[in-house]
C-alpha cells in the first residue's frame, strides 16, 4: 500500500479538522466516505456497461450466424457467463450504493469495509486468476470467428486463423490481467483510505 500516498491525503484532511466543528466535521467525513465509495460504484458501473455491450454484440452476431451451431454454442456460453457477472455487478452496486439513514456513519461504514474486504480479500477475490483465460478465449474465438465471415469449423482449419487467435489470446490475456491489477490495487487503496477514515471516526 502506498502509505505516503495516504498520509498526504490525511496531512490534507487534518488541516481541514482543526477550523471544523463537530457537525461540519460530521459532514466533512460523510462526503470524504461518500466520494471514496462512488469510486468503487463508478468502477461497477463500468463493468454493468461492458457486460451489457458484450451481451447485445452476443445476440446480434449469433442472430446473424443461425446456421453455424458451434459458433451459437459459444456464445450462449459466454452470454451466460456475462449475463452472472452483469447481476452479481448489479448486486454489488445495490450492496454498496444501498443507504440506511437510521445508521449513523462509523456504522455504515463499517459495513461498506466489510463489503469490500470480502470482495478484494476474501476467499474468492482471486478466483479471476481461473476465469480470466475462459473469458478472454471465449471472447476471441467470438469475434475472430465472426469477422472471418466463415462457419467455425471453416475457420478452425485455417493455419493462419489459428496462429492468429493464438496471438489475440496471448495479447489479449496480457491487457486483461494487466488492467484488472491496476483495478484491483486502486480498489485496494481506496479500501485502505475508508479503513483509515473508519479509525479516525
């Protein structure tokens, strides 16, 4: 954890503290809490986009290849596998986004940390590491197929078709695992800083 990072962020906060009075610190830590969960929801919300864009592509390109069952097979495979990432993405947005205002703050932030720890920290925080190489597989052989312009079996015998999904596949598992770390350790951050807030409420 970059831990000069933070503490330039509470050098900034406590110089804030010292003119506040209860209530406007009050609602100075809400809207530092608020703004730090936002991060996490528009990171969910990015997610929910891109599950969507993904499912309509699945439905007008398999509409499309009607005769070609295989390539329909697939992608009634990976629409499934996106269709229970866009409800778990909206799960957690509801989870997250949910406010109870009877609660007061250190509670309902405490509730939001354990969210989160569970997400990021939990047993199944890794569990991308297994799925990753499907999706991206999957995702490749979708749209390689689809622009070759040609029946899967048809594109599977052609040596350069192979050679070049190979490319993709390796290319494009790099990008993804490279872009979920820097989300993952973003995320982390920011679930460092409630953390720290949480200690100081």
């Amino acid at each position: 954890m970059e831990t000069n990072e933070l503490q330039n962020i509470w050098k900034n906060i406590d110089a804030e503290i010292k003119s506040k009075t209860v209530e406007e610190l009050n609602q100075l830590l809400t809207a530092k809490t608020r703004k730090t969960i936002n991060k996490f929801l528009f990171i969910i919300g990015l997610d929910l986009i891109a599950c969507v864009g993904l499912i309509v592509f699945l439905i007008i390109t398999t509409l499309n290849r009607q005769g070609d069952s295989i390539y329909q097979i697939i992608n009634f495979i990976l629409c499934a596998i996106t269709l229970i990432s866009l409800i778990a993405s909206l799960y957690s947005w509801n989870k997250l986004h949910n406010n109870k205002f009877n609660l007061p703050l250190k509670d309902w932030l405490e509730q939001r940390i354990k969210l989160l720890s569970k997400w990021l920290l939990g047993k199944y925080s890794k569990a991308y590491i297994v799925f990753m190489p499907i999706l991206v597989a999957l995702i490749m052989l979708s749209i390689h197929v689809y622009y070759e312009h040609k029946p899967f079996t048809e594109v599977m015998k052609n040596e350069e078709s192979i050679y070049g999904l190979i490319v993709g596949f390796i290319i494009g598992l790099f990008v993804a695992f490279y872009a979920v770390n820097k989300i993952r350790k973003y995320q982390l951050k920011n679930l460092e800083f409630l953390k720290e807030l949480y200690s100081r409420l």
